[in-house]
C-alpha cells in the first residue's frame, strides 16, 4: 500500500496495514488534523520511504510523537513512544479498498458543531 503527502515531498509504502481505521475525536486530534484524526496501524519495521524530505516529527505528548509534511502540512503519522507500530492517516493512502472503520475514540470529546 502507498501513501503520501499533498505535496508528495513524503511518500512511503507499507506491505500491510490493519483492516480496521480508528476514528479519533480527542481535541488534539481535531486541532493537528483540522476535524478528527482516521488512522490504520502497521509495523514501524515496514514502513519503507521513497521520500522523507518533508517529514517532520512533532512530540505531542510526553508518550507519542505525530509525523507531518513540513512544506505542504499534511498530517501523516501517530507514534507512541513505546510502541512498535505507527499509526498512518487513513486519507493520505491511495487504495483503501480493503479498509473499514472499526471504532471511534474520545467521543464524548467531540465538537460540538457535529
């Protein structure tokens, strides 16, 4: 599967990811993604870059870092600090035919406008 940035100063591939997409309501979430955070899960290990030129990292937390575009903003990545695995935004992948939401978290945090 491959994915990218607007831009495409990031691109990358991973060989497989969850089936399932996590929905995220929390307010940091809203705020880095602009409405609420949609994310897959894969090894760290298989994340493979074509390019990372863009690719910045932002500590969010004293536990989990978020992994950005630096020229065009986009929103990429969700690591937690002891973890093996990434969470990759469901909306930067090309094909995401085999995907479905599995669950949604932080509800009760959820704007107010929806």
């Amino acid at each position: 599967m491959k994915g990218r940035c607007e831009c495409g100063k990031v691109k990358f591939s991973v060989e497989t990811v969850r089936e399932t997409v996590t929905i995220c309501h929390c307010s940091q979430c809203r705020r880095t993604s602009g409405h609420l955070w949609a994310s897959t899960h894969a090894p760290f290990a298989d994340l493979r870059f074509e390019t990372d030129q863009g690719l910045e990292w932002y500590a969010s937390s004293s536990f989990a870092k978020r992994g950005f575009c630096k020229y065009c903003g986009s929103s990429l990545f969700y690591r937690m600090t002891d973890e093996d695995g990434i969470g990759i935004a469901a909306g930067c992948l090309e094909n995401t035919g085999g995907l479905r939401i599995g669950k949604e978290i932080f509800r009760d945090d959820k704007g107010s406008y929806y």
